[in-house]
C-alpha cells in the first residue's frame, strides 16, 4: 500500500512503494564517500539499520575528507549531486526529477509588503549575557573569558571584535539579507533590524508568525521585505522554490541568502533540500549572491591542533576526584563512559559530537548545508558559515533527554547558551564575514569551518562528547528536580 501523496519536494518512492528516508541517507553518504573512500561507501550500503548506526558513516564523510583539499571538495560535490539526483518533487499531482525545479514557472507571483522599523539604528555592538548587554570593555572582557575557558576559538573573538571596532558594518548597507526561517530561534532576524539592516523574511504562511516578526520589525530600525500573495504572507519553501526564487530574485541590493530552516524528522532534509534547489536558482539568476549558514555544534568537525591539545591538558589536570570517579565508570561501561576526546599529539583532530537523540534525518539537513557551503567557497561565492553554540532553544528542549544533557553540560565544560546571546554573537559573525568576503581563505576547507567557531566548549573538553551525554544527563535531571 502507497503512502499518501504529499506536496513539493518529497523522498523517492522505493519499490515497496514507501518513501523510505533511511534509504535514502544512506544512499547519499555512500555516493558521497564513493570517489574519495570507496570502501567506507561500501560500508554505508551495507549498513542495515541506517537509524541506528548512521554515525560512523556520516563522521566517515568528515574524515575522509582530511586526506585534500580536493578530496573534501569531491565529497561534498558527490553528496549534492546525489541527494539532487535522487530527490523528487510532486507538481500538480505528478512525481518529478529534482531539477525540474531549476526552470519551473511560479504557481503564483508574490507581492512585497514593506515595514520600516521606528527606532534609530544600534550603533554600537551588544551583547546580551545573562541579563546584562554587555559593550565595550564589558564585551571585550567577556570574549577574552570565553577563549580563556576554550568556549569559542580566538578567532572568533577577533571576529566579533573587528564588527565592534565598526558600528558603520552593522546596517549592512547595500545589502538585502533574505532570511529563510525568518521566525527561527537561532536566525538574525531581530539583531539585524535592531542594527538598520535591509531583510527579506521568508516562512510558512502562519498568522502568529507573522504577528511576531512585524512586531519585531516595528520595534527595530530596519526594513523588513515580506512576500505576501492570495495565502496571506509567507510562502511555503518545500512545495514553492519557483516563487520564492522569483521574488527574492527582484529584491533591490546585494543579495544574502540566509538558511536558517528548521523541521523535525523527515521534513527537515525536504525543505533543507529545497532551500539547496533555491539556492541553485538564485545563483543563476544572481552570481553576486552570498550564502549564509549556521552550523550546528552536534555534527563531526576537524579541529586545529591548539584545541586538541588544550583539550588533552584539561584531560591530564582533572581534579583527584574526577579522576576516582572516572575510572571505576569506565570499567563499569567497558570504556563508553568518560573516554578521552583527542589522543595527545593530534594534529588535526577530530571532534565527534553527533548526538543520536537527534537522528540521521537532521546529520544528513545539516551536513547538506556545510556540503554546499564547501562548493560554494570552492568556486569563489562569498560564504558565511559558523558553528553555533549549543544553545536552549525550543527545539532542543523538546528533547527531554537532550535537554537534561545542556542542564548538566557545565559540569564538563561545556557552556550552554540563551537564544538571545547566539543571536546576537552569530549576527555579529554574519556582519563580520560579509564585510571580509566570507573572512580569511584557508588551504584546506576544514579550516573554513573552524574559524570563528563558537562551539561551547565542545572542542575543548577533556571528555569525547558523547561518553559524557549520559552523565551529564542524569546530572541535569538531578538538578531540575531539585
């Protein structure tokens, strides 16, 4: 028996009938590491339970990366090509290739609503800190305490630094910022109207979403695009790309196009996808277009060697009784618990945060993202893509299990923060890459995604992330019932 038919861009149907996104993941991270790593491509096919053991495949596609700047290139070109390739997309009724989507006309025309913000534009970077918005001394303080505590790489610091030295970079001037997601915790928003900037809000049609964001808008002192047609305002990304594109693509300025999407389980990799499908079409209709990302903490990054080392000292200096507890718990867990993060000496190494609480659905939404931001910088596009730091937002506190492991993460070094904060903090990165062409080019595009990282601590701590998830879990349930 079919599934029910759904709208936009879909999973392909299998010969069972059944849109199976297991098959699907594991098809594109093997065709991903075919060119490069044949071998961990043979081992993604014969992976039979895709759901539970995705990840030494998707950390497989990181790795095998390592060996070129070429050989990373090849992975991420590989696994767009087949994601694209084996995608479909329902029109009227009808199941179509992917890259129908390339020229197909809009169902309908969107209109722009206008809203000009009443407030005088910020001009001077701040940022909100537990209560407090912190300028200044105060800002530059706090950065040096978060890279003295290894919660984001010095880079970052410098980043944030250099937009402080330049209030005149926050408004963006000249540029239209087409934010996807516009309602999303974690997406600029708010900061760049509240600085004078220029955006183009793009979501689904919902009346309170909408209520919200030109509620913002009226506060700030921007000016917010909105698409609006015979639905109302907003658009729907997954089964409209034509018509977002054609809007986003007559907007006046510079364009940014922003990804901030966000669904759970399957539906993330399907507007995931359709937002990689617009940006294919942007760019052929607009070659002077950026591309900005937020990568997620949780996710396999290669890190400098600075950071494993400072993780393998915070390993070597843990207290006596970190030390009387932690032997007894690795023998109990035969090793999983409390393992080492790096092995001293590394260079790069590898920082494996995947947590299994959010799926392959979501490795594979935002892997996709990095994938395109890898090609982009390849042939020359100004990119914007930071690694975020882990931070409470709805989403994750859905989970309870995730969110018990943020409210006892601090015992391990890992500091959690506020939506407000990663805001502002990733705003800030987003205003610094676009006024440095996407900031320094590396030899290697591992590079790329480490600079400016604010991971929270991830990086750094002495503990592999996940064989302290689960302590740090019950010690975040303790906590909350206390």
């Amino acid at each position: 028996m079919s599934e029910p038919q759904q709208h936009g861009v879909v999973f392909p149907t299998g010969t069972d009938g059944r849109r199976s996104t297991a098959s699907l993941g594991r098809a594109v991270v093997a065709d991903a590491l075919r060119p490069v790593d044949p071998t961990g491509a043979r081992a993604a096919e014969a992976e039979t339970n895709w759901r539970g053991g995705y990840l030494p495949h998707v950390r497989r596609t990181t790795e095998a990366g390592l060996a070129s700047r070429e050989a990373a290139v090849a992975i991420a070109t590989s696994g767009l090509d087949s994601l694209h390739q084996r995608m479909r997309v329902v029109v009227d009724g009808s199941e179509e290739p992917l890259s129908t989507l390339a020229s197909a006309p809009a169902a309908r025309a969107l209109s722009t609503e206008t809203v000009r913000g009443g407030a005088e534009p910020e001009r001077e970077l701040t940022l909100p800190w537990r209560g407090r918005r912190l300028a200044g001394v105060e800002l530059s303080d706090r950065l040096d305490a978060w890279v003295a505590g290894g919660v984001v790489e010095p880079s970052c610091a410098d980043a944030v630094r250099a937009v402080a030295a330049h209030p005149e970079w926050l408004a963006l001037p000249g540029r239209t910022v087409a934010v996807l997601g516009a309602g999303a915790e974690m997406g600029p928003l708010t900061a760049l109207l509240r600085w004078g900037a220029t955006v183009a809000a793009v979501d689904l049609p919902r009346p309170q979403l909408w209520d919200r964001v030109l509620e913002t808008a009226h506060r700030g002192a921007g000016t917010l695009l909105v698409p609006t047609g015979d639905g109302g305002r907003g658009a729907d990304l997954i089964g409209e790309v034509p018509a977002v594109a054609d809007w986003l693509g007559g907007l006046d300025g510079v364009p940014v196009l922003g990804d901030y999407v966000y669904a759970d389980g399957a539906t993330n990799v399907r507007v995931s996808t359709a937002v990689d499908v617009l940006t294919l079409r942007l760019q052929a209709l607009r070659p002077d277009l950026a591309l900005s990302f937020l990568a997620t903490p949780t996710d396999v990054f290669v890190v400098p060697g600075e950071a494993v080392a400072a993780s393998v000292q915070a390993y070597a200096g843990r207290s006596r009784s970190a030390k009387l507890v932690g032997r007894p718990l690795r023998t109990l867990s035969a090793g999983r618990l409390l393992q080492r993060a790096h092995v001293p000496g590394t260079d790069p190494g590898i920082a494996d945060i995947l947590v299994p609480q959010q799926g392959p659905n979501y490795a594979l939404a935002k892997r996709l993202q990095r994938w395109r931001a890898t090609v982009a910088r390849a042939a020359g596009a100004t990119v914007s893509m930071n690694v975020a730091p882990p931070t409470r937002t709805r989403s994750v506190l859905k989970n309870r299990a995730l969110a018990a492991a943020y409210a006892g993460a601090h015992r391990f070094g890992v500091e959690v923060f506020e939506p407000a904060t990663s805001n502002v903090l990733m705003a800030a990165l987003l205003v610094h890459d676009l006024h440095t062409d996407g900031g320094p080019r590396h030899e290697q595009p591992w590079q790329d995604e480490a600079y400016a990282a604010a991971h929270g601590g991830l990086w750094r701590t002495p503990y592999a992330p996940r064989s302290a998830l689960g302590l740090a879990a019950v010690i975040g349930l303790g906590a909350a019932r206390g």
